[in-house]
C-alpha cells in the first residue's frame, strides 16, 4: 500500500533505524525526517503525511504537545521509550503506539495495522448494520472482540469513553467524536456525550432515551440526526 508518512524524533539513530525499517519493508513514501517539533512544523505546511511516526520526549515541544496541534486527518504512530503514555497517546489522532528499541516483528506488526486502518478507511466501510459485525477494543494493553450487537451505548468521559454492554464496562482511550465517525445507524450520537445503540432503547420519553435502566439525554445539537433515524421505524 501507498502512504505517505514523516520521521519526527530527535535521536538520530532512531530516525536511522525506522528509515531502514520503511526502506526495506513498505511501499510507503517517506516525505522527510525531521529532529524536533519545530522542524515538523516547517515540513508539515508543505507536506501532507497520511500519518508520522512521532516521538514523546523531544526538546522545545514534546510528542503529546505537538500531537494537538497535527491536523485531524494526520495519523499517528508513537514511538517512545515509556510505556507510561501510552494511555495519554490514544486521546489523539493514534493508530499505534511503539516502545523503543523498536523490532522487525514490531514493526511489521504495526505496518499490517497502519495499512489495515487506511484500507477500510479507503474502502469506506461502516460497521454498524450486521448484528454478527464486530471490532477490537482497545482497553489498557487488552485487545477485546466485542459485537457491536451486544452494545448498548457509549459514554464519553474526559479522556476516554466508556462502552457499555449487558455484560460489562470497559474504558476505551478515544474520543467519542472518533469512535462516532466509525459507526453508522443503528448507532447514533444523541448528545456530547453519548451514542447509543438504537435497537437496545426501551422507550424515548420526554428528550430521554431510556435502554436497560439507564436514562440518557437526547440535546437539540443531536436531535434531528436521532429523530430521522427512528422515524424509519415508527408505524
């Protein structure tokens, strides 16, 4: 697969080794390397990445520092020392996060998964229709199959979301905003901080949702969205 992506590290022997690493076992274009955060900056306004390789500790700006200033539709892959940020990493715009020293089977592992958001992103595919439809969540250092069926809503919490099933809750570290542009009916955003599963909603009543005992508020931001999406299943 064809992507573009950027080296922002200030170690030079990292930046050499991810070089090799994208030389000798990618098809992808790399557009630049740069050394610190300023230098990205620079590249980045005449660049257009699909995603960089970006390092936490650096000089000046740090990799969480300018990970918030990355346009949206720039990826990320982390690449670090620490594992203690990994968490943090994944309130951005993150497809993978890369302890160093980073491996071939590391990152091999983190090729098929960067080529793997891009192609369904590419091919412009939803989940959300078939009830047997599934996806990996990532919760901690857990990857966790869950059936979209099986999910009644989800929460967002400051720096995380929270998915709820019959079974349980797990914390995802994402944004509600992104996990809301993977999903297509029956699942729909209802307020800032919910997206609910239509089929598993009880009742609506007076601007509440009410699915197994929970109440949810549906907001005039949301509403019409929500409202046009039921409406194909009132008799």
């Amino acid at each position: 697969m064809s992507l573009n992506c950027l080296i922002i590290d200030d170690e030079p022997n990292a930046v050499d080794l991810l070089e090799i690493l994208v030389q000798q076992n990618t098809q992808w274009n790399l557009l630049g390397k740069c050394y610190n955060a300023l230098e990205a900056i620079a590249l980045l306004k005449t660049s257009k990445p699909d995603f960089v390789f970006l390092d936490i500790n650096m000089p000046q700006l740090t990799g969480m520092e300018l990970a918030a200033l990355l346009a949206k539709d720039v990826k990320i892959v982390f690449t670090t020392a620490y594992s203690e940020y990994a968490a943090e990493s994944y309130s951005f715009e993150t497809i993978d996060y890369l302890l160093k020293p980073i491996t071939l089977k590391r990152f091999l592992a983190a090729m098929q998964k960067i080529e793997g958001y891009f192609g369904s992103r590419d091919a412009g595919r939803k989940p959300g229709a078939d009830d047997n439809e599934y996806f990996f969540v990532k919760s901690g250092k857990v990857l966790r199959n869950i059936l979209l069926a099986d999910i009644h809503y989800f929460e967002g919490e400051k720096e995380y979301v929270r998915l709820v099933t019959p079974a349980e809750q797990i914390l995802i570290y994402r944004r509600l905003k992104d996990i809301d542009e993977q999903l297509q009916p029956p699942f729909v955003r209802v307020h800032n901080s919910y997206i609910v599963n239509t089929k598993q909603i009880n009742k609506i009543q007076d601007n509440h949702i009410y699915i197994a005992g929970k109440q949810i508020p549906i907001s005039e931001k949301f509403k019409d969205q929500f409202m046009k999406v039921i409406q194909q299943r009132i008799f």
